[in-house]
C-alpha cells in the first residue's frame, strides 16, 4: 500500500482506490467529501439518518467497486454518483409508503368491521353477566346510577339513604371489576367508573 500524499487529486484517490485497494486513499477521500455530501444529501431528504445511509452506500459502493473505468472529474463522480442514490431513495420511499397506506386503509378496513366490533359485542354480554352477579337492589342501584340518576335521587326513588346508594355502587364497581378484568381497558369506557 502506498503512502497517499495530501496534495493527491480526487482523481488520483479514485485510481488508487481502484487499481491497488489503497486504504489510505480510500480515508482521505472520505475524510474530504463525506461531511459535504452528507450536507448535500440532507438538504434533498431532510432526515439526517437516511442522508447518513446514502453516503455510507456510495463509499461502500466506490470500495467494491475495483475494475470500473477511469473518473475524469473525482467531484462530478461523487455528486452524480450520490444524485442518483438520492433517486434510489425517494424511488423506494414512494413504493414503501404506497403499499404501507394501501395495506393500513386494507388493515383498519378489516380491524375496524371485525375485531371491534366483535370486542364491543363480547365486552356488552359479559357486562350484562356481570350485572345478573350482583344482588337485585345493588343491582337496581347500579342501573339507576349509570342511567345519570345522582345517589340523591337514587336514595329518594329507593327509600334507602346515601351511603347505602354508595356502597351498592362500590360493591356493584367491584364484582364488575373483577368479572371484566381481561376487557378492564373496555370496561372502563363502558361503565364509566364512579
């Protein structure tokens, strides 16, 4: 391996590079362009990691790339070389979030007419066994409660006090609770806890 002179063209560590597998060529040409051509890149896709991939791939690529022909303009290479990367990249970013947005419509589509709705089916008859759990005035006192009757006008329409609303309503929460633990997320929403 030769030693690289600081003052070599582009041009000259391209050659290098190409005929000899000259790793020091190779570190000084990439010390000189990766941070321009990362500027470049980034200004024309606006993420840093996908602009770090595309420089990455186009030394990768001039490492590999041993028996191709002479470069007149090391410069010109490099940035016609990254421009079409740049293509590349955009090429398969469309193809990527097309058939993502075609398969999400497809997904939520079938999610929505399907799991949802046989989640809320599920959850509503389990409630409703939940209910037939409870003792007949804890769960006359619940019912009344989740229909936005206030524990005052409950204990009115009952004949019983308050606090005896209250705790039919907590021990009501409780069996509930327990009885819907594996849908709690759901059950939240539906019984609207006190």
């Amino acid at each position: 391996m030769a030693t690289v002179n600081f003052t070599y063209s582009d041009e000259q560590l391209l050659s290098l590079i190409q005929e000899n597998n000259d790793e020091s060529a190779f570190t000084m040409l990439y010390d000189r362009y990766f941070r321009i051509l990362f500027n470049y890149t980034y200004s024309k896709v606006n993420d840093q990691f996908a602009a770090q991939e595309i420089v990455q791939e186009l030394f990768v690529s001039i490492w590999q790339q041993s028996n191709r022909s002479k470069v007149n303009s090391g410069r010109s290479y490099l940035f016609s070389s990254v421009k079409n990367l740049i293509i590349s990249y955009y090429r398969k970013e469309y193809t990527r979030k097309f058939h993502y947005d075609r398969w999400q419509i497809q997904s939520e589509d079938s999610v929505n007419l399907t799991d949802q709705d046989i989640l809320t089916s599920d959850l509503q008859i389990r409630y409703e066994e939940g209910l037939h759990l409870l003792p007949p005035k804890c769960k006359e006192v619940f019912i009344l409660s989740r229909k936005g009757n206030s524990n005052k006008e409950i204990a009115l329409q009952l004949s019983i006090s308050e606090k005896t609303v209250e705790q039919h309503i907590t021990k009501a929460l409780r069996v509930l609770k327990e009885y819907l633990k594996e849908h709690f997320a759901y059950a939240l929403i539906l019984i609207s806890f006190y």
